[in-house]
C-alpha cells in the first residue's frame, strides 16, 4: 500500500507534460518518421533505396515479414513517448511499461555507442561508415543507413531522456544512495546468485565477439569472413563492450560489500544503469541476430554457422538471465524502502514526533 501511495504521490495533476518533456516528445516522435515512411514503402512494394541487384530484391516474404515486424517495433516508440510524458502512463502497471522500454533500450543503445565511432572512423579512414557499401549489388543506398542510423542514435537520446525522467519520479527512492549502503537481504542475495550463473555464459559470447572485432574470422562463414569490414569489427566490440558492461555491473551489485568495508560511494544507480543497458543489448541484439539468421533461407553462402547461432543464443540467454533477476531484485527493494519508511512512521508516531497522517493512515 505505500508503495502504491509512493507512486501516486509522483502523479501530476494535470494531463499536460512540462514543456522539456513535450519537446523530448516531438523530436522522438520526429525521429521515428522517416524510418516509418521509408518501411511504409517497402511494405507498398517499392524499392527506394534497395539497389538493383541488392539481396533484399529476393527476399519477398521474409524482408515483408521484418518490414512490419520493425514498423511494429517503431510505432511502439512513438507509444512509449506518449506513455513516459502524459499523466494516464502513470497508472500503467511497472511491469507494462518496463519490459518494452528496456527492450528498446537494448536495441537502441549499442546503435548510439556504435554508429558515431563507425562514422568517425569513416571519415578518417575514408570508409563509407556504417557498414554501408556503394553499387548496385549493396544492401541498401548509403543514404538509407545514414537516414536510419541517425533516426535511431535520436530516437535513443530522446527516448532515454524521457524514460530518466520519468522513472527518477516514480521509482527513485529504489536506488538512491550509495552501492555500500545496500544492507544484506534478497536484493544483494539476488545479485551474488545471478552474478556468479552470468560469469559463465558471458564468456562465449564476450570472447567471440572480441575475436571477431580482433580481426578473426573463426566460426563466420566463408563468405562473411572475406566482407569484413571495419564497421563490422567495430560492430563486434560494442557488443563485447556490453557484455562486459553487464557481468561488471551485476558483480557489484552482488559483491559491493567490499565497497562498503572501503567506504565506497558508487551511487547504486551506475551498477543498476550498467546492468539494465547491458542486458538489454545482450538480450536484444542476441534475440534479433538469432531471428534473422533462423529467417535466411537454406544455401544461403553467408548462412550463420552453428557458432554464431550458438554465440547469439547464449548472448540472448544472458540477457534474459540478469533482466529475470533485476526484476526480483526490485521487487525486494521495494519491500526494504516501504519497510523502513513504515518502521520511520511508527517511531515517529510512537515518541510523538510530526509524521505523515496519510502515511499512518494507510500503515
């Protein structure tokens, strides 16, 4: 019940977002169109931007079926902006709204890190940047990787300013203060436990994908392996990046007592943040690089290899693993504070010192 009071008190009054939140809105929602209108295209039997001789002509069904399936995924971006600034997504269920949002997280994030190191390498290296190649034989136009790319580095800064916002209000009080102060319980217990199940499978898909942003070439197939490209290297160690990112982030949220014997004062939030970005990339791109390499047809020369698949499904596992687990870890964090805040409430109440009557009220 206090924690339903905690989250209602956050509510404003109002059907009107603050005018920073509402700009945020308009660019994410700005964002978002020409990678609509350009599927929209697609899905209408066009070929803007696909070359004459692009693999893609031949795709028929299959490059039909993911057009939609990512205008789905899209649109949802355009919802989740709508939900994180108007005064109905606070009454959406935690769950609801966190499970799209950090999905779009995970997808999101590694393109923000990735494609402006891609660009800049590009422009050293006189690269066309974002794995993008030219001639009629390319995947797509390098202005459709341009359009794309830069639509999804917006829609994430964008999208993420307004989820930071919007979980500061009504979730804040689960991660404030120091790593060091986090007492013994099922939160700290959930994170020793998943920490230590993480290391394991976190290995294969760090160690392949530092393997291939190395330069090699071991478990791609032949044809994969000729095309590589710095882009694709660069592709590889952001997801590497991620998967460091996240067995770090979950062993301090599990072993952060050596922090407080120090004296540590990493805020809780940076293991938390570290730990939700992460595993949302694992999870999505481990998830989405399985789907398409399960979708390309028998034959195919650049075929995924069972390792890959093998690297994309425990990556995806991972993923799924930490994200199980920070539910739980919440959960329980949630039960701590509103423990603590009842206990404050009754002390309060009892040595006859000012408390909240509403607080008491609900008790």
């Amino acid at each position: 019940m206090r924690a339903r009071l905690a989250d209602m008190t956050t509510t404003p009054r109002t059907g009107r977002a603050p005018l920073s939140a509402a700009v945020l809105r308009a660019v994410t929602l700005a964002a978002c169109l020409p990678y609509l209108a350009l599927k929209a295209v697609w899905l209408g039997g066009g070929h803007l931007g696909i070359p004459a001789r692009s693999p893609l002509r031949g795709d028929g069904g299959t490059l039909m079926a993911f057009n939609a399936l990512t205008v789905v995924m899209d649109a949802a971006v355009i919802v989740l902006a709508f939900l994180l600034t108007r005064a109905w997504g606070r009454r959406v269920p935690g769950w609801l709204l966190a499970v799209p949002v950090w999905a779009a997280t995970g997808l999101l994030a590694p393109i923000a890190v990735v494609f402006p190191v891609q660009e800049l390498a590009g422009a050293f290296t006189g690269g066309s940047g974002a794995a993008r190649g030219g001639g009629d034989a390319a995947l797509v136009a390098p202005w459709v990787w341009t359009v794309v790319y830069t639509g999804f580095l917006v829609q994430a800064l964008a999208l993420g300013a307004l989820f930071v916002r919007y979980a500061r209000e009504r979730w804040g009080r689960l991660w404030r203060g120091p790593l060091a102060a986090l007492p013994e319980g099922p939160a700290r217990s959930a994170g020793r436990l998943v920490a230590g199940a993480v290391a394991v499978p976190a290995v294969l898909p760090a160690v392949m994908h530092l393997l291939w942003a190395a330069g090699g070439t071991a478990g791609l197939p032949a044809v994969r392996a000729a095309a590589r490209t710095l882009d694709d290297r660069l592709t590889a160690a952001g997801f590497a990046l991620f998967a460091l990112v996240t067995v770090v982030a979950v062993a301090l949220l599990g072993y952060g007592g050596g922090a407080r014997r120090r004296g540590g004062r990493l805020p809780l939030l940076v293991p938390l943040a570290g730990a939700w970005v992460g595993s949302g990339a694992l999870a999505g791109w481990g998830g989405w690089l399985l789907l398409t390499a399960l979708a390309a047809p028998a034959g195919d020369p650049s075929l995924p290899t069972p390792l890959m698949n093998l690297t994309y499904a425990v990556q995806m596992i991972t993923g799924m693993l930490v994200a199980a687990a920070g539910a739980y870890f919440f959960t329980a964090r949630a039960a701590d504070t509103a423990g603590q805040e009842g206990g404050a409430v009754r002390g309060g109440a009892a040595d006859g010192t000012s408390g909240a009557p509403g607080a008491v009220r609900c008790g």
